[in-house]
C-alpha cells in the first residue's frame, strides 16, 4: 500500500513493549515518578505481595496509588494493531494477476479506492489522538494558571492585611513615642512579615514552575523521541571521538587535577573496560571502552545473548583469586550504581536486588546514598561521592567502597560468597540524559 503507514519504521522508532512482559502494552499505565510505562496487569503482578516497589528500569519507589492511565500510549498501541490486522487481511485477500485487462483495470480502481479510504482512517485516528493530548495539555495549562492567580490573590490579600496591622501597631507606637523621650528596644519594629509572606509565595511559584517543566519533559519524551521517525541512530562504539583523561593538555590537568591512587590500594590496581556484549543498547560506550553514557537512541552494538534489557553494564575481566582496585568516576551522573556480580547475573536482574550483586547505589532525586545487596537496603547518611573505589578481597571474602577525594572514606564493606568469579558491574539512571560513569587510569605500583 503506497499510502499506508510504512509499519516497520513505526515500530522501529517507537518502544511499544512492556518491559516486564515483552509484548505490546495492554491497558498501559506509567508511573508519576519517574513516567516508566507497564501493562497494569503486570505492574500489579510485579508488585504482589509489596505495598511499596522499586520501578522495574530505574528502581524509583513507587505504590500502586501512583499508577495512571496513559491513554496516548494506548491509542497508540491500537493504531499499531489496526495496521498489523489490515496488512494481514491484504496480504490474505490480495488478488491474483487476471488475463482480461478490464479485470485488471477494475481491480487496481478497487485498490485505490481501498488505499485512500484506509489512508482517509489512519489520518482521522492520528488527528484524534493529537487531538486528546493537545486537550490535555491545555487542561493543564488552565489549571497551573488557576492555581497561580489563587496564590497571588491569596498571598496579596495577606500582604493587605499584614500592613493594616502594621498601621495599626505604628499608630500605637506613635502615641507612645508622643509620652517618650526614649522608646525601649524591645518595642522596635524588625523585619518584615510582608517579605516572609512574599518568600512563600516565590516558594510555590517555584514548585509550580517544577511541575511544568516536568511535564514539558515527559511531553518531548513522548512526541520527539518516540513519534521520530528519520532521526540518526547512534553509531556504533567505535566511531565515537572523545578524549580520554590520559589525552588531556597539561593545562586542563592542572585545573581538573585527578585525586591520586592512594597507597594501600595501588599495588592491587587493575585495568577494568567495559564489556560491549554485556551492555543495555541505550547506554554508548566510548573512550577505549573506559566510559558509559545514556543515550536517546539505542546503540548499533552486535547481537548478543547476554545483553542487559535494563540499564546496566558489566567489565570484560572476571576476578576468582587475590586482592583487586579499580576507581570509577561518578560526579557526571545524577543517579547510578557501582559494584560486583557474578558472571551468571540474569539480564533483567537488579543490580543489588539478587544473591548474585553487590553495590552501593546514589539517588539524585532523593538525595540517597545506600548499600544493596539480596533485595535489602542499608542507608549510608554519606554525601555523593564524586569518585567511588573498589577494593575486593576474595581471600577475605569481602568487597568495599571508598570515596576517594584527597583521601579515601570508608562507606561500607560486604562479606560476600565467593564460589563464582566477580565482575566489576554498574548501573545508569535511564532517564538522565548524558549522565555518564567514567573507569579512571590507575597504574599499578
């Protein structure tokens, strides 16, 4: 059909699978924290048993009460279904190739007019749907703005009367003064409850502006990146041109100086890279496979069986035997987590959430900094550490994790079960764009 809906591209460009399912969404919902979609049948069946769960991609705590509908995701889905259904009765009823040419005259007649009534369909679903999100965000529009002619009519209503009362209280002052030669400090005037009121007017104004943006954010998720149909795919790794920390003029290294390798740990450095078979497809890896970034687009990596579907990478090498240290720079990502795993961690397994992983995990949003490992969490109370090492210790049975600044902090230690080899392993908030982790150049000792 020339004038149908090309659906390869379609489904090429737009995700329309669950990731907890794999098939297309059924009843999708997403989450009001982080906007992650589900089907509602398998979101509720993710989270049986649980009040409260971790989003399946980012981890972001969530409850059921969260859940909203996404009817742009469904209309969607079932516009894909439609054009599955009618390539499929095309394909089926196609007519064979006639001797008589008013046979064949009649039946190309009969194909345009099909076409052009098919095409007439899809256009009016498509304007339907843009329809009913334009009206959503005008909706929208209309009640943020509501809200913030309610605050300032309330705020200067209180402004009002604050300086009646401050009228009120002069004239007092006034009459006393009058009696007075020599007013009492305590009787001052001092600050301005006028200012304390305007202050949390500014306060709501700014978590209004918040909510907007997060909405613009969710609505250039929706129509740029996923009803984009001719934007370039990322190239594959090795045609990224980045510099390196060794590549560095001397000039940009003494202003960005890197922390060094402390003693204690130098001696057991390894050289780590990331492993380009075991890595999620919209996370790109660069700069000798030293550095990992989210990316808008997936990534032209070759096929592999043990590529991660969320959003996590491994390191190529594996440790069974004696002491080992790498450092990662972390200060470029707003959520992430770094630790170890064995080499039979499952593709959809939770960095830390299985026997199999270990990590200390940092929550931007929350401002959070934990230890996870079987599922269970353990707040640190730390900072964001804006450079973690890694110190294993498999005689020992044990892994830990420093900050490293001018000095290396303590922030917690694992026993751990070392039956199976240890892989370097980390994890990337998908949503944050660009955010990246860095494997810093270390030389043994």
């Amino acid at each position: 059909m020339a004038a149908a809906v090309d659906l390869g591209r379609l489904l090429g460009a737009v995700d329309l699978s669950c990731a907890c399912c794999l098939q297309y969404f059924t009843e999708p919902v997403w989450l009001t924290g982080c906007s992650h979609s589900f089907c509602r049948p398998c979101i509720i069946e993710y989270c049986k048993g649980r009040q409260r769960a971790g989003c399946p991609l980012c981890r972001e705590g969530f409850e059921l009460k969260d859940l909203r509908p996404n009817r742009e995701l469904a209309a969607l889905v079932n516009l894909i279904r439609q054009e599955v259904k009618e390539e499929e009765l095309e394909t089926r009823h196609e007519p064979k190739p006639s001797g008589a040419v008013a046979c064949s005259d009649w039946s190309s007649a009969g194909r345009r007019r099909g076409e052009k009534e098919y095409t007439s369909q899809i256009k009016s679903q498509i304007t339907k749907d843009f329809r009913c999100m334009k009206e959503y965000v005008e909706r929208q529009e209309r009640n943020t703005l509501m809200f913030i002619e309610q605050e300032q009519k309330a705020a200067q209503e209180k402004i009002e009367e604050t300086i009646h009362q401050l009228c009120v209280e002069v004239n007092k002052l006034t009459d006393i003064k009058a009696q007075t030669s020599n007013l009492p400090e305590g009787h001052r005037y001092k600050g301005s409850p006028s200012t304390m009121n305007k202050n949390t007017f500014d306060e709501k104004l700014n978590v209004v502006k918040s909510a907007v943006e997060g909405l613009k954010r969710k609505l250039e998720i929706l129509l740029l990146e996923k009803y984009a149909q001719q934007l370039p795919r990322v190239q594959p790794p090795d045609f990224y041109q980045e510099t390196s920390v060794c590549s560095l003029s001397p000039e940009s290294a003494a202003k960005n100086p890197e922390p060094m390798i402390s003693s204690q740990f130098s001696q057991w450095a390894d050289d780590v890279t990331f492993d380009l078979t075991r890595v999620y497809k919209r996370l790109a890896i660069t700069a000798q496979n030293k550095k990992v970034m989210v990316s808008s687009y997936p990534t032209d990596y070759e096929p592999s069986p043990n590529r991660f579907c969320i959003s996590q990478v491994m390191c190529s090498q594996s440790f069974s035997t004696g002491c080992h240290y790498w450092e990662v720079i972390t200060k470029d990502s707003d959520g992430w987590a770094v630790g170890v795993a064995h080499g039979m961690i499952g593709k959809r397994d939770k960095l830390g959430r299985t026997e199999h992983s270990w990590c200390i995990e940092w929550l931007g949003p929350k401002k959070q900094l934990s230890a996870w490992h079987r599922d269970q969490e353990t707040l640190l109370h730390k900072d964001k550490p804006l450079k973690v090492g890694v110190f294993l210790e498999l005689q020992k049975k044990t892994v830990s994790f420093y900050s490293i600044t001018d000095k290396e902090t303590l922030l917690h230690t694992f026993e751990i079960n070392t039956s199976n080899p240890f892989y370097p392993a980390f994890w990337l908030y998908s949503l944050e764009r660009n955010g990246s982790l860095t494997i810093s150049h270390t030389n043994r000792r």
